[in-house]
C-alpha cells in the first residue's frame, strides 16, 4: 500500500513525502536514526478523503481541529472529531473515511525509528486506545507546521536533522500540551505571535489564525483584541513593518526587495502600510540618522 493516501490534495493543503534518499540519511546519521519523519503535512476539509492499510512499516499521528472523520483500527470502530488525537502504530490495519457532511481539517505526520514505540507510549497511547481526546491546542499545531520548515531547506543535511528534532519536541510535549485545560481564558498570545514571526513571509489570514488559536474567526478577533488593544491582522502587519525596519537598518536591499521577502510583490502597497505605521515612507526611513 501506498504511504500516503492518493487523495487530490486541493491548494490549500500540504502533503509532503521525503525523498527516498533523505529517508535512508536519516536512517543513518547519528542525530536522527532514533527517530525520524517520512511524510507530513496538513489538510483542510479533506472532502473525499479515505485510506485503507494493511500492516504498515510506519507509525502516522493525526490531530484533528475540526470536523469528522470515520476510522476502524484492527477491526475496531472509532468516531473521531474535532480535538482528538489519532496514532495509528506500525502494523496496525485501519482505514478512515472523512464524514461526508462534516470532512475534518488534520495535521499529521508518518515516522519511524527505535525510538518510535517509547514516545507512542509517552504519549498515552497503547494497543486499545488509539484515540486521545486532547482539545483544541494551538501549540500543537504550532509544533505540526514547524515540521513543514523543511521545504525550503533542499533536502540539506542541516535541515533534514532539523526537522527530525522538531518531531522528537512535537511527540515530547505532547503529554504537556494535553494538560491545557480546553477551556483556556482566551487564545494563547505567546504561540500566536511566535507564529506571526516565524511567517513574516506569508499572507496570514484571520480565519489561519484564528483556526490556530481553536476559535471562530469572530470570536477570536474579538478575545484577540481585548487582550492587545489591537487586531490580530494589525499585530501581523506591525510585525512585518518591524522586520522591514530592521532590514533597512541592517542591509542596503532596496524596498521592492524586502517587501518581496515579506510577501508583498507590490512594494507601493506595502510602502503605503510601512508610511502609515512609521509616520515616513520607507526612503526617508533608510536615511534618517538614528544612532
């Protein structure tokens, strides 16, 4: 059976397999042949979305944050839903369905190594309990996406022993993630700003982060703002003029540049925001004596 399913993954989603070759350096090197990733990515209402294995050579964890999912482990029957965690072990039969009406959003990752069997058992998990009720977790998430920071290292050594470390901190935490009361006072600000930083590059929207922080776009923009004063979009967007700051403080790149680096391939746009937040335009920025 294939490793991952033949599903027509749409653009909004992620599935990334390692190459044969980065699969077999990982196998071997020191830093990494405890425990190592294959395959991971993320999907979002996966309509059509099924799979069947028979015995399979690598473990797969599945979080869910939103809708539902059908699954049969060994002969077994589960429902699972939006806050459960799903590891289907090494040789374990199963196969899994998305609900047509209500098709769940996952993140999830296929790993293996000597250390596999400890960290499914530090997780909770054992034979008869294939499914863990966790909660809406936005470090969790956090955690899954980091793994996808591979993508732009070309296979590298550096990055390949990278994300097998990010994997052994996601199965580490686990236990404490689990913890988190569901009911926290509001979304957890630390994660959110840290992911705000580490995708300066990106176009976040409020439903992205919203769904990171297990809220509804409304209600998170709302318990967001109560807690900063500001939107949440408005905190990303300082963010990024920050950065563009730094970067005309420390580089000579010109603006067009930088504002492609933070994910703006108009530049007058993006000089129009930096003017509006800095109370100059970026040229008067550069030249201004601050030190």
């Amino acid at each position: 059976m294939a490793l991952t399913s033949q599903w027509p993954a749409p653009p909004d989603s992620v599935r990334y397999l390692l190459p044969e070759p980065s699969v077999q350096l990982l196998s071997s090197h020191p830093l990494t042949r405890e425990l190592y990733p294959i395959a991971f990515g993320h999907y979002r209402r996966a309509s059509g979305h099924h799979m069947h294995r028979e015995q399979p050579a690598d473990h797969l964890l599945i979080y869910c944050s939103d809708g539902q999912a059908f699954l049969n482990v060994n002969g077994e029957a589960f429902t699972v839903s939006a806050g459960d965690l799903v590891l289907l072990p090494a040789g374990a039969s199963h196969r899994y369905t998305a609900d047509p009406a209500n098709p769940w959003t996952i993140h999830w990752v296929h790993y293996t190594g000597p250390l596999a069997d400890a960290f499914n058992s530090h997780m909770g998990f054992d034979q008869q309990t294939p499914v863990r009720y966790i909660g809406r977790q936005p470090r969790l998430l956090v955690d899954f996406n980091g793994l996808l920071s591979v993508r732009q290292t070309g296979f590298r050594t550096s990055g390949l022993i990278h994300v097998a470390n990010r994997l052994r901190q996601l199965l580490a935490a686990i236990p404490m993630i689990a913890e988190h009361s569901e009911q926290d006072a509001g979304p957890d600000l630390e994660v959110l700003n840290s992911y705000m930083r580490e995708n300066l590059e990106q176009r976040l929207t409020l439903e992205q982060l919203a769904e990171l922080a297990g809220l509804s776009p409304a209600h998170f923009a709302t318990r967001y703002r109560e807690r900063t004063g500001i939107s949440p979009i408005q905190h990303f967007l300082r963010l990024k003029v920050e950065r563009s700051c730094q970067l005309l403080d420390s580089t000579t790149l010109p603006f067009a540049a930088i504002s492609r680096q933070l994910g703006y391939d108009d530049a007058y746009y993006f000089s129009r925001l930096f003017k509006k937040i800095m109370g100059k335009s970026p040229r008067d920025y550069r030249h201004t004596a601050r030190h």
